[in-house]
C-alpha cells in the first residue's frame, strides 16, 4: 500500500501476509495513448520480458515504428534477450536504452506512479485477488476512462 490517511486515534489497519504475492506488470506507452501490457504473478525474468516483446510485436501495426524505450535491468541486457533484437528490429521494433538512474524519462514510469498513487483506491489492497482485479480494470480501461495527456 503506498500511503493512507485516516482520523487521529484511528489508524488504517490492512491485513499482513507472511507470504506476499506479487502482481508484476510490463508494459508498452505510446504518446498518442496505446498500451499494450504484459502480466505475470511470476518473478520477470529475461524470458518474460522477451514473451512481453513478442506479444508486442504481435499486436503492433506491421507498418509502423516502435521505439522503447529500457532501463538498464540486466534482463535488458542478457544474451537471450540480445539474441532477440535482430528479429524485433526486423518488424519495426528499436530499442533505445536510458542513462543509469533516469528512470523519470520513461513514459510507462509516469503510468505506473499514476496508478499506484492516483487511480488505485486504497480498498485494491485488502486483498491479492481485489488488488489484481483493480489493476486489470485500470490497464483495460486505459485511454478510455483513465489517460495521461503527454502534451
């Protein structure tokens, strides 16, 4: 949970798990608003980002250029995901890397501050599942009922 207010002498109480679970989300930003996202309740690992690449590369117009934009995470850098680059360049896709601690650069940064301390409402984390179900409805709804105006 990021942060919670509540009356003096009341304090927020949320229930603790000894065995956290973890919803981990990858995803794609454009400037005109299209995401495309990748999920998994599994720890990333250079195969998920690689699957993460893929389904982008599957759902992208073949006509366009994609520019993504990485953080220098060593999965971003491991020989298997190299081994990929040549294949998603064919289809248009280019990878740019960001300078080491600039994360703030990166568009899909400012989309998930948003969601985790904005548009996620503090119910999302009474429970795994709630949390999982809020932050689908807000990935599905995204452009439509909640967007991020890059102008």
């Amino acid at each position: 949970m990021p942060y919670a207010w509540s009356p003096i002498g009341q304090p927020f109480e949320v229930t603790a798990y000894s065995h956290s679970r973890r919803l981990n989300v990858l995803g794609f930003l454009s400037r005109a608003g299209k995401l495309v996202y990748h999920t998994t309740t599994e720890p990333v690992t250079t195969e998920t980002v690689i699957e993460a690449f893929d389904q982008l590369v599957a759902q992208k117009d073949p006509d366009t250029f994609a520019v993504v934009v990485l953080d220098n995470a060593s999965m971003h850098r491991s020989k298997a995901f190299r081994r990929k680059i040549g294949e998603w360049m064919s289809h248009r896709v280019h990878l740019v890397y960001l300078s080491a601690y600039s994360p703030e650069l990166n568009l899909i940064e400012i989309l998930w501050r948003q969601m985790k301390y904005a548009w996620l409402p503090l119910s999302a984390y009474l429970s795994f599942d709630r949390l999982c179900n809020e932050v689908y409805c807000l990935l599905g709804s995204y452009g439509v009922a909640h967007a991020i105006n890059f102008e």
